[in-house]
DNA sequence: ACCTGAACACCGTTCAAGT
DNA sequence: ACCTGAACACCGTTCAAGT
C-alpha cells in the first residue's frame, strides 16, 4: 500500500511497471483470460511465482493496473482558465473514457471492486473541486460527483460490453455497421419500439453519446 | 435461443432450469468463482461434462442466468392505474435494482455482454412505452432509455462492488458502519473534500441514494 | 440422445531450495 | 532478497465409449 521506497536484495530482476506493463498489453491483445499471472510472468521473462515478489496476489496486480489507468487523468482541469466547471467536469469524464475505451479489458477491473485507490481518491477530490466552484452545496455536491462517477463508469462499461470483440475497440465505422446489423435483427412485429430505438441509436456512437448522456445527468443535477 | 420444444432421447436428468439454479446458489454462497462448470455439475449431481448436452459452454450458462433474472421484471409495471410514467420509471429500475441486488454475483455477467436476449427486449420495450406515454419523440426517448440503463446497472454495479463480501449484500446498517469506518480512513489534509463527502454518504446507502440519482436523471431527461 | 471416465491444456498459489 | 522448479488443487472443454 504506501512502500514507494527501493527495497535492498541482490538484484530485482524487474519493476512493478513493467508488470503493469505486460499485463495492459495481454489484456488490449487477448481480453481479461488472457492476462493470467503464467502469461504475464512469460511475457517479462521469469518464473510466474516470482510475481508474487512484486503483488501479494493476482487481485492486486488488478487493482494496481486499474490506479495507473487513473494516474493522471485530473491533468485536464485548468488547462482552459476560461472553461466553466461545467465545461472542465465534461473534460474530466471525456478523458477518464479516453483511456478506458483505450484499454477495453480494463473496464470490468474497475468495476469489480472499490475505487479507493490514491489516485481514485485524487480524481474524486478533483470532481468535488469543480461542483463547489459551481456552487453546489458540499451535500448535494458529495450525492452529485457520485452521480456522475456512475454515470461515467456506467456508460463506458455498457460501451465496451456492446463490442463483442477481445481487443481494442474498433473504429467508429465499424461500431455503427454492427449497430446497422443489430437493427436488422430485432423483430420488429413483438419490439416496434425497440427497433425503432435501435434504428436511432444505430448511426450515434462514442463520443457524441456519451457527452449527451452526461449533459442530461449535469441538467439533473443543477436542476435538482 | 430459439427452442422451448421438449427434446426426445432415453432421459433427461436435469433441466436448464435446475442448472440455473444451482448456478445462482453457488454464486450467491461464494461469488463468481465458485460457479465453475465443475461445481455446477456436482451441485445437480452429473459429470462435469453433462452441463454441455444443456448449454454450449459457460458463457451460454452466464446468459441463460442473466435473462432468467430480467424474467417478469416487468410485471410491476401498470399495477397502479392511478401512476404516472415517471413513478413507473421509478418501479421498473427500483425492481431490477431489487433483483440484481439480492444476487450480486450475477452482476458482473450482465455487465461482461451485451443485453440482447428476449426478456432484455421485453424490459426495454416496455421502458420505450412508458417515455413515449411521457410524452418523449421517438430519438429522445430512445436515447434517453439507454441512459436510464446506463444509471440504473451503473448504480447496481458500483453498489455491490463497494462490498467486500462475495454473497448477498449486508443490512443496510451493517453497510453504514462499513462506510463510516471508510469515513475515517480517508487522509482529510490532503483529501478535503472528499473526507467531507465521505461523511455524507455514510448514512445515505441503497434504495434511498439509488432513487435520489435516478430523480436526477429524469429530471434533466425532462429539462432536456 | 444423453451420460460417463479420461484426458488436455490451462489456471492461481505455495513451498522448499538455490544464489 | 529475489528467483527457480516442482507440486497442489483447481479450471473449461473435448473425445471416445457406453446405454
């Protein structure tokens, strides 16, 4: 937990990031089954016990992956001193996407156990910065920032979970074909509504998306 | 997918069904890893193999399992004649939460697909009918659906990855001691905000908090 | 048609031993 | 202190064989 201190020994044959490292790369390559601890070890070079060296668990591999992915990410707030809070909680939660949907296989990670990390806690802090500075009060504003974290962290994992493939999300050409696809495949006799729906959302993906979703959830949250 | 029809031969042993159930016992009793195909077949009292004449592999067992949870979900709709579309919104997402959270485990696996079984339809359309009773057009509606399911799996799935623990979700007391004592480890100097927010949300747990961010939702879907 | 035993190619993790 | 080989108790899935 709080041991960023070099350790003594005969030598340390690799670092924790290029552990991290390895186990990103497996994960983008071949999905959450193909980053086991064997892999990951083969991939940088030595025995696979010799991980737990470095992380007392696979668990906890997981968790340093998902903090690093986090590493980072409040880099965006204050770039634009003219951009409103509102404008700099939309950055904030377009970047946090960037990189997950960069890194597909990461997103159930995220979602599997508490975001209590340093940097998780950072990047809430940051969030509560910008809706007191919109002059939420600190209830609301604590009730809002959960809100959106769920909003966000929702909208990606749903995101992701629609592309059936392994990897790297495909490009937005392709995601609006299989959509097209989708579209085709409702019965539209028992689902009218449905079909019609997925007729609509077939040419809107990504970015566009998700930005509309969170302008709705930041309306509900002033208006509210 | 498509056959409800008995198949002949000398006996069935088990049904889907009775796999199911075994399925969601294990992953109640011990979370996700202990609903292997090994266990499931020991549960039902068959070789390990036997599971395959039922389901083509595990990942058809996971969306059997998450498609019989949608079963019926619907039913609390139009029980009150008197109820607006908003509250029945509200009955919709509050029964799905109330499913989803009585079986943690299962959580996961909705989230690790797409949602395109025939109940997942059937819960959707009826979401399409209740936004256009709303009074919502065609693309707003159909958006604005996708982002009512984006809050409400969302919410369930940051509820129960607050949780430790791998089987049912604690009493809500018992989850507001654990948030207390989260309370105190958030390192307040260099955390403000965050250790403020803590100490709000730690009396604000389950149906409460998940009511409070769909409202929130429906307004700016409304203001919108 | 359905079930079984046996096997294959994997897992995460532990332990004793080497340096 | 760190790494290795070997082992343990598991996985999901396949295949040939039985009824």
């Amino acid at each position: 937990m709080t041991e960023p201190k070099r350790k003594p020994g005969p030598r340390r044959a690799l670092t924790e990031r290029e552990i991290l490292d390895a186990a990103l790369a497996l994960l983008d390559a071949g999905g959450p089954e193909a980053a086991s601890i064997r892999r990951i070890a083969a991939a940088v070079g030595v025995a696979p016990n010799a991980v737990y060296t470095y992380f007392a668990d696979k668990a906890a591999v997981e968790r340093a992956l998902v903090e690093s992915l986090l590493e980072g990410c409040d880099g965006v707030v204050g770039r634009d001193p003219e951009a409103g809070w509102r404008a700099e909680v939309e950055a904030l939660a377009l970047e946090l996407r960037r990189r997950l949907v960069a890194h597909p296989g990461a997103v159930p990670l995220m979602l599997g156990g508490p975001m209590d990390g340093p940097h998780a806690l950072r990047l809430g802090e940051r969030l509560l910065d910008l809706l007191a500075a919109g002059g939420l009060a600190t209830p609301v504003a604590a009730r809002g920032a959960y809100l959106l974290i769920v909003y966000v962290l929702g909208a990606i994992a749903l995101e992701v979970a629609d592309v059936p493939q392994a990897g790297a999300l495909p490009p937005e050409e392709e995601r609006i074909a299989a959509r097209r696809a989708a579209f085709g495949e409702v019965p539209a006799e028992a689902f009218p509504r449905t079909a019609a729906a997925t007729g609509v959302m077939a040419t809107w993906v990504g970015t566009e998306q998700f930005r509309w979703g969170l302008d709705r959830v930041l309306d509900g949250l002033v208006a509210g």
